[in-house]
C-alpha cells in the first residue's frame, strides 16, 4: 500500500464524495439528530427558539464540514498561520469590543451570530502547532529555540482568554496545544517543568480568580459545602443523571429539566437532560458514538504520510475526545464545572463551527491523503 | 516547496506518543463508563428518591365559606376560629415516635391513629397531614407547651364552619368532608383539594355549594433536593366564598323549631306574594357542627337508628297524606269545573254507603244537613265524598297540580320529594291497576295515594291566599323568581311598590298581572269563597281550628285542620271508639294544619305537620297559632327591611 497510489494532482467531485470517511459522516450526523432531540426537550417540548436556531446552525455547520473537506489540505496547511493570526486578532478584538454577558467578555457581534474566537482557537492552535512541528526536523524538537515558540503560541492565546475570564475554554485551548507538542516529541523532562511551574505559580493564580471560579473548585471539593449555591449545578445534576436511572424517565419525561433544576441545560448540561430521559442506555450510545469518531479520526491519521496530517489529526482527534471527557466528567461530578460545552450536542454557534472546521479539516486530509501539502 | 522534515522517525515517534494517550484515553473512557454505572444502576434508587422531592411545594389551603344569613342579616351558618394540628411527615426526626407522642398528648384513640398513618402513606412526604382540626384550647395549649419537642408538627389557627342554632339544620343543612360521590357530582371540586376542604351536603349548604365554597388559594414554595424551602415563588389568597342573605326569619325559626320539640314533624310559612320562605322547620333536629369535624360512629348510628329521622328534612321530604286540609282544594275544583255549587246541601249522617262500601265521616254522628261552606268549615267528610265523586280524581289531580302537589318548587334541593297526586293514569302506570270509583271518594278527603310535603301544603295555602296566583317558592334572596324576573324588567316599578304598601294587596286586581302570575281560576269568586270558609272554620263557633283562633282584629286568621290517617280503621276499632292516644305511637294519626293570615289582607300562609299527633285541631292548630302570632308581630319589621332594599343583592 505504502506509496503504491501515485501522488494525484487532481481529484473530481465524485472521487471526493466517495472517499469520504462514512462512518465518521455518519456519527457526526447521528450526534447532530439526537441534540435536536435534546435542544426540542430543553424547550420543554416545544419546537422553539433554541431547538430552530440549533437544526439551522447544524445544517449550515455540516454543509460547511463538507465544503471544508473538499478544499486541498495543501490549502488547509499552507493558511494554517494566518488561520492561528486571525483568531489571534479577533481574540485581541474581543479585549476592545466584545460582548459581555454574566461577567465575561467573550463574544464578538457579527450581527448574524456572536462569535467566540476563543472557540475557534481549540482548532487555530492545533492548526498552527501542527504545520509547526511539521516544518522543523525531529533532532530540533527538544532545542530551546525550537521550545519558545509554541510555548509562546500556545501562552498568547490562553492567557488572553483566562483573563476575558473564561477558565474551561483556555483550558481546553491549552490542553489541545500541549498534545501536538507531546505528539512531536518534546521530552517528558519538559513537560515536567511547566508542571512545577504551574504548580508553583498555582497560589498567584489563584489570587487572580474572581469568587465563584475559587468556589466552584471548592464547591467541586465538597459539593455539601453550599448545597444552595454552587454546588446545586453538581448536585443537581448528578441527580438527574442518577434518577434517569437504566431506561430513563422517558423523553420530555425529565422532571429535573423541566422543573428548571438544571442549570444551563441547553450548553454545558445537555448531556444531563439527555442522561436523564434516556437513561444509562442513553448515556453510553452517545459515548460510543463519541469514542467511534475519536476512533475514526485517529484511524484516518494512521493512513496519512505527513507528520502535519498525522500531528492534526492525532491531536484534534485527541482533544476532541478531552472535550468530550472533560463535558461528560464535569456533568457526572468528577472534574469541577468548568463551562465546557459537549461537542455538537451543546447549544452554541462558535463551538459548532470550530467542530466543524476541525472535523472538516480531518476529513480533508483523508480525502487528499494522496496529494502533497505543497 | 515545504515537505516533511524528518522522515519516517518522525513518524514513528508520533506513532508511538499516540499509543500513550489512547492508553490514556482508555481509562479515561472507563472512569465515565465507571461513574455513569454508578449513579445511573448502582445509585439510581437514590437519585430517584432524590428527584422526587426535588420539586416546588406547595401549600394549599380551603378558603373560608361565604355566610349564611336570614333576613335580618342574622348569621345562620358562619364562620369561627378552629385551632388545627398539621403533620410534615418529612419534616419529622422520627415519624413514628412523633405520632405516639401525639396520641398521648391529645389521648387519641388507635383508629384515629391508624387513620392518620394510612393518610401519611397515601400522600407526598412534604404534603401536611391533619391530625385534628378542631383541638380544644386545652388540647392546643398542651401542644404548644410541648412543641418544642415536635419536630414536624404545625398547630395553626384556620376558620372552620359553625351553626350556632339547631332550629335550621335542615333548611341550611351542613358540610362535611368530601367523599368520592361528592367528586362524581360536582365538577368544580377537582380544583379544590386542600388540607381542610369542607363540601355542602344537604340544604342550603349543598344548593349554594358551588358559590359560597370559594376559591382554594395556595403558597408555592421552591425548595431544593434537601427539601428545605428556599423561597416563597407565589402566594394565592384564594377567594372567600360568596355570602348569601335568605328570606328565613332565624326568630322564627327557633320559635318554631320550639314548638316541635319532642315532636315528629314540621313547619312552613310563605310569603304568599312573594314566595318567600320565612320558616322552614323539621323536628327532631340534630347538630350540624358534628358533621364539620367528623362525626363520630356512634352520634352517626344515633341519627340514623332514631325512630323520628332527625337527618331527614320533614319539610320538603316528609310525605303525607294531606287529609282534610285538601278540602279547599277539592272545593276549587268543583266550583271551578261547574259540578257543583256553594248552595248544594248533603245530610251528613255520619257515614255514607257507595259501592257497597261504607264511607265514615270522622263524625260519628253526623253532620246533619251541611252546604259547602259548612263542610269546610267543620270538615264535613260526607259532603266531599258526595263532592268528589260528582268531580272524578282526573279533574281533581289537574287542581292540585296547579295549586303545586306533585311537584318540587323549592330549587336545588336535592332532598325534595316530589309526593304523589293520584289520578287514573298514574295507577295504571305506577301500580298497573285501574282506578275504582270508591278511591275516588277517599282521595276527596285527602286520603287514599295522596302524598304531600308539607312545603307543597304550604305553597297550596299560599296560592288560594293570594288570590289564585301561581306564586313560587324561593329561600335565597336574589334568586330569580317570577317576582324578581318582574323587578329586572322594571316593567312599572312604581306600581309595585305601591301595590305592596297599598290596602288593596289582599284583592290582587290587574297589577297582579304586571308581577308576572299566572292566575289559576276562572272565576276568582270560587277561590274567595274557600278562603272565606277558612275564616269560618277558624273564627267561628263550631269550625274546627276554632279553639286556636287569634280574636285581635289584625292578628285573625283562617286555616283549615287535617288528620290523616295512616292506617286503615277497622269496623271493629270503630265500634271500640279507641282514643288516639292509646293506639301505638307509629298508628296515630298525623296532625296537620294549613292557614292564610292576617285573613283581612292575607300576607303569609303557613302548614303544620306533627307525625302522629292526633287531630289538626288538637296539635298542630294551636302550634299555628303561636307561631302566626309571632310572624305577624314580627311583620312590619319585615316590612322595613323590605323598604330598605337596593336590589335584592346581599
């Protein structure tokens, strides 16, 4: 198999649809109808605001997966800088003239939709860290010179989002970040080092926290702490998810959901009302579905010849699978709430499309897996 | 022309990273896997419990009932001040230990115990169950002196029904709790549970129920999965129920309900103009407060083992036969149907043979030669046998009928009995017999099928009183009635107002005809003439109720007595001549009388029945007496009250 295909200069629509990845097409349609489900329930069975607007962000968002797909990866490789500098500056932009809501300055007013930059840069990052390491060779990965730069590529953008503040999202752009430069090979002793400074520059960070960030990691610690107040989203929702019990209470039948108990249940919890009306058997169809697109996604690494193709995709597929965790932790009251939405499922333009054009990219690759990047 | 640097290593390097996060992801996946198996299998009992409680809470509470009152603003049924006990079966440390702690602080017996248990069980553990709604203050006080060691117990003070006199237990009758059948039946009553919710079970109570029961109002309260109450959402004071004024007279209605004690029987009296129910009285009584609380198993076999019926409403659901007070009737009838006239004379011999039966006139002797208003006035049983057989039972039914026998008149009361006005149709099709001829005769003296209500007696004095005008009965002031109907119209408001202060309201001329009635004769000379022979039969030596007659000039009135039987008298109790009084109580004769007062401008009408009594002249004439006496003292009152009014609202 290995390079036994001649590298092809030109592939028409028809090639490009039939070497599609289907199951992974599938799976993401799959999700993309079951939060219809789940966004109709949350407007308590009413085909309103928030169910509308989710199936016309989906449809567009899908349709752009493809068109995504079909454009050269060479294309995807070569803007991936620029790509990383856009969002940069729109992230600068959010700092002079973004919106805030609840205390946080995050979104942009494109009139037909608020954009958050931050989102954009889960992908822009990994984007940009992959066509990196790609350039530069294996012997130079662990060179000092060679470590500043994604190291300042991956502070830039975390520290201008912690301080919109958003603590989940800069977390889940570092996160992304710090796989592709693991995946490249930087050594563990490194890695080790920014744990301890971490560690160490902990107690000033903590200073800078406002009052409900510190509480809910206090909260996480013993939710019984203020059974009222912060702790009410975790108690909440782990009783939602615990009543939902094997089948579920039955779909529009979640009591919890319905009687307002469940906080943000169109974003972060949407996992929650699902768990909740379809019980254990629900929960685990929508893991799985996730765990076979991270599958797929790595698998179609695994065909690619680039180091950026495979650096890409490993990551993405990687990180994709973390948000999902980090969601589906958050909800079941593992990990402290943190505001991290569940990949598709969750209520929210600027996380689908970064999705999107994460996975379109993914399947961009597959498709063009065959042509070089130049 | 980028390309990749570092070749195939570089790959393998990435291969073999990658290796270590899908290691890493594994357990990641496994740690979620792990903790959904926990909460959503392993735990969900708890979780379920959990979310059970996780909701609003609300408190509802039964509004007060809207008040009762008589005429004269005289409350009849009200409200009072109970002081209750609740239960929050989850606010409490131990349920168990509270509710034996209960029981012998307010020495409950075990079924009460046992009822309250099966209470808890059957609802919400937030939902307060009632333990008593109506403690006495010593039975309070020792609760709150040990309330502190409580837990989960609430004593509050709500407001409960009360009837302050028994004389009106019937006409307003009582509340109780709801049952089953009261949710089948009445439709507004699914949004009317709340702890404490009483529903009107017979009278007044169960005919205005839908009004004077009000709106249940509520506090929401939101609360978390622990089950305390972070704030109150909404509050809903409901809406107290609607009060209604009546035309009863509550002076009246004790002095007659007096009158019966220790008797089997009832009283009403009638505005004959305006239909008005002033009394409307049953003996034996019984006390309507027990119902409201929960009435105990042994008051409750007491009531309803009694030989008198205390429960039942004589009034409107006693039957009897009318006797001798149908006379006037039976005389209407004839005259109006030209079969007879005044002048016809019968000789009364004391008793008549027809048929080849014998028919007694309860004189043994006789009473000679008698006309029509002699018969009347003395009661000549003879003469009216002579009469109806000349009638026939077909034309008289059609009279009674229209005097207001056989039928219910007083609205919405389920209890009415409609009674029986026999004729030849209704014997065939209720006993499948034809009518004979000799029944015809015993119907003519108000024996034989007839059953009456006493309000059906009293109705039928009231349009013979009136002129011979098809008034109606009603008890709640404001309800339409023709004469009110009349008012809404205002068709010629000035000239009733005049025709009721005027001299001339005994002699209905054509105003009459403005207020809405319909006349009931042909010729009004027939109806005057009954109502002048009942002036005899009182006022004059010889009638039979002339022993209870009122000689004060504005106090005169004229009646007519009755005794029916409810046996058949044999030809050899006859001859014995056996005295009322010694034949077993269940055998005697009941004892009515209806009359019209004051005779010269004819106001009220009024019916006496005493169950058992003897004769009309001996028991219930002189009880009519008393309580007309009262009613045309207490008149011009009336009357003020009646000026007084601004529409017929309360």
């Amino acid at each position: 198999m290995f390079r036994s295909g001649s590298i092809q200069s030109h592939l028409t629509l028809r090639d490009k649809i039939f070497s599609l990845d289907l199951t992974l097409t599938i799976c993401i349609f799959l999700i993309g109808i079951i939060s219809f489900f789940a966004m109709y329930s949350t407007d308590g069975g009413q085909f309103a605001y928030h169910t509308k607007s989710h199936i016309i962000r989906f449809i567009i968002f899908f349709t752009l997966f493809f068109v995504i797909s079909f454009i050269k990866t060479s294309f995807w490789y070569g803007s991936a800088t620029l790509f990383y500098l856009g969002v940069l500056f729109l992230l600068i932009l959010v700092k002079y003239v973004g919106l805030t809501s609840s205390g946080s300055q995050r979104w942009l007013d494109l009139y037909f939709l608020n954009l958050q930059p931050s989102e954009l840069m889960k992908i822009g990052l990994i984007l940009f860290l992959a066509k990196y390491y790609h350039k530069i060779s294996s012997g130079d990965v662990n060179k000092f010179r060679y470590l500043a730069q994604p190291l300042l590529a991956l502070l830039f953008p975390v520290i201008l989002v912690i301080t919109q503040p958003d603590l989940g999202t800069s977390f889940l752009i570092a996160v992304g970040g710090v796989i592709v430069v693991w995946l490249a090979g930087v050594k563990m002793k490194f890695f080790a080092y920014l744990g301890g400074l971490f560690l160490l520059s902990a107690p000033v960070a903590i200073s800078f926290l406002k009052p409900y960030q510190k509480s809910r990691i206090l909260t996480f610690i013993d939710p019984s702490r203020d059974p009222l107040g912060a702790g009410y989203q975790i108690t909440q929702s782990k009783i939602a998810i615990g009543s939902g019990g094997l089948f579920g209470k039955g779909f529009l039948d979640g009591s919890q959901s319905y009687l307002d108990y469940l906080p943000e249940k169109h974003t972060d919890f949407i996992f929650t009302l699902f768990s909740e009306e379809f019980g254990f058997f629900g929960s685990m169809t929508i893991l799985m579905i996730y765990i076979l697109i991270t599958w797929r996604i790595v698998n179609i690494g695994h065909t690619l010849r680039t180091s950026f193709g495979k650096l890409y995709c490993y990551s993405f597929a990687t990180a994709f699978f973390i948000y999902v965790a980090v969601n589906m932790g958050m909800v079941l009251g593992l990990i402290p709430i943190v505001g991290a939405p569940l990949p598709i499922m969750s209520y929210g333009g600027s996380s689908m499309m970064a999705i999107m054009i994460g996975l379109g990219i993914v399947m961009s690759c597959k498709i063009h897996k065959d042509q070089s990047l130049g | 022309m980028i390309s990749d640097s570092g070749g195939s290593s570089k790959i393998r390097l990435i291969g073999r990273r990658m290796f270590i996060l899908t290691a890493a992801k594994a357990v990641v996946v496994f740690g979620v896997v792990g903790r959904l198996i926990s909460l959503q299998i392993n735990e969900s009992k708890k979780y379920k419990t959990l979310s059970d409680k996780n909701r609003f809470r609300e408190w509802r509470f039964a509004p007060p009932r809207g008040i009762i009152k008589d005429y004269f603003g005289e409350e009849i049924a009200s409200n009072q001040k109970v002081f209750q006990l609740h239960l929050i079966p989850e606010n409490a440390e131990n349920l168990s230990t509270l509710i034996f702690r209960l029981k012998n602080i307010l020495k409950m017996s075990d079924n009460a115990v046992s009822k309250i248990q099966k209470k808890i069980k059957s609802q919400k553990p937030w939902d307060p169950v009632i333990v008593s709604d109506n403690l006495t203050w010593a039975e309070f006080s020792r609760i709150n002196l040990f309330l502190h060691e409580l837990q989960g117990v609430e004593p509050i003070i709500s407001v409960a029904r009360v009837y302050r006199e028994q004389s009106s237990s019937h006409v307003i009758g009582y509340v109780s709790k709801i049952s089953k059948k009261d949710l089948q039946q009445k439709n507004y009553l699914a949004n009317m549970k709340a702890a404490g919710m009483r529903v009107g079970k017979t009278g007044l109570e169960n005919k205005l129920d839908s009004e004077i029961i009000g709106d249940v109002g509520h506090k929401r309260y939101e609360v978390n999965a622990f089950g305390k109450r972070i704030k109150e959402v909404s509050i809903d004071q409901g809406k107290n129920g609607k009060s209604y004024k009546t035309t009863l007279d509550l002076e009246l209605q004790n002095l007659s309900s007096n009158l019966l004690k220790d008797k089997a029987g009832s009283i009403c009296v009638m505005d004959i103009y305006r239909g008005d129910i002033i009394t409307m009285v049953s003996s034996p009584t019984f006390d309507p407060n027990k119902f409201v609380h929960g009435i105990s198993t042994k008051d409750w076999k007491e009531l309803i083992s009694h030989r008198d019926k205390p429960l039942v409403n004589k009034a409107i659901s006693g039957l009897y036969p009318p006797g001798s007070t149908i006379k006037g009737l039976v005389a209407i009838s004839a005259l109006e149907n030209d079969v007879v006239n005044t002048k016809m004379v019968q000789q009364c011999s004391g008793s008549i043979e027809l048929y080849g039966e014998k028919f007694h006139c309860w004189k043994k002797k006789g009473h000679g030669f008698v006309d029509m208003r002699k018969a009347i006035k003395e009661s000549c049983d003879v003469y009216f046998y002579e009469v109806a057989r000349r009638l026939g039972i077909d034309r008289l039914s059609e009279t009674a009928r229209a005097f207001g026998l056989g039928d219910t008149m007083v609205k919405g009361f389920k209890e009415e009995k409609i009674g029986v006005v026999p004729n030849t149709k209704w014997k065939k099709q209720r006993i499948g017999k034809s009518w004979y001829l000799g029944e015809t005769l015993h119907s003519g003296i108000g024996q034989g099928y007839w059953q009456t209500t006493p309000m059906q007696l009293c109705l039928m004095t009231a349009r013979i009183a009136n002129g011979g005008y098809d008034v109606e009965p009603r008890i709640v002031l404001g309800e339409r009635s023709k004469f009110s109907i009349f008012a809404e119209k205002k068709k010629n408001p000035k000239s009733l107002e005049e025709f009721f202060n005027s001299d001339k309201s005994n002699e209905f001329d054509d105003t009459t005809i403005d207020l809405g009635y319909k006349p009931l004769f042909r010729n009004q000379e027939n109806i005057n003439f009954v109502k002048e022979a009942f002036f005899g039969a009182t006022n004059e030596p010889g009638g039979t109720s002339y022993g209870s007659r009122l000689s004060k000039k504005e106090f005169m009135f004229a009646g007519k007595t009755g005794t029916s039987q409810v046996r058949r008298i044999t030809e050899k109790q006859r001859e014995l001549e056996i005295k009322n009084e010694d034949l077993p109580y269940e055998q005697r004769d009941h004892s009515l009388y209806v009359a019209f007062a004051p005779y010269n401008e004819p106001l009220y009408s009024i019916s006496v029945v005493v169950e058992h009594g003897g004769s009309g002249s001996k028991t219930a004439a002189p009880i009519a007496k008393k309580v007309i006496k009262k009613l045309l003292e207490r008149h011009p009152l009336r009357q003020q009250v009646h000026n007084n009014y601004k529409g017929e609202d309360v």
